[in-house]
C-alpha cells in the first residue's frame, strides 16, 4: 500500500508532461499538414536540377 503514495504522484507527473508536450506540439504547428508530405513523396520533378554553380566551367581532364 506503501508504493501507492510514490507512484500516484509519479502517474501524475507523467500526465503532465504529456499534456504539456501536445500543448506544445499543437502551438508549434506540428500538427497543421499532414496529408502534404505524404503527397510530395509521389510527385515527379518535372524539370531537371540544376547543377551547382561553377560545376560547367571546370573541364575534365582528358582520360588516357
């Protein structure tokens, strides 16, 4: 009966944390798009990247 009195106080802790953490996460916007990045994954680039500055200029050395 003893562990009652440290493990009611701990649950609450813990519940309160919890509680804080969702407040947090919800104020922050982590929870505003879901459905987004799922979507993103499945899109195709249409137009090629384009490379790094610079990378046009320099010339390959001529292989042997």
């Amino acid at each position: 009966m003893d562990i009652l009195y440290l493990l009611i106080p701990i649950a609450i802790l813990l519940v309160i944390a919890l509680v804080a953490g969702f407040l947090w996460a919800a104020k922050s916007g982590q929870f505003e798009d879901l459905e987004g990045p799922a979507h993103r994954i499945l899109m195709d680039e249409d137009e090629p990247r384009t490379p790094p500055p610079g990378s046009r200029d320099k010339q390959q050395p001529p292989e042997k």
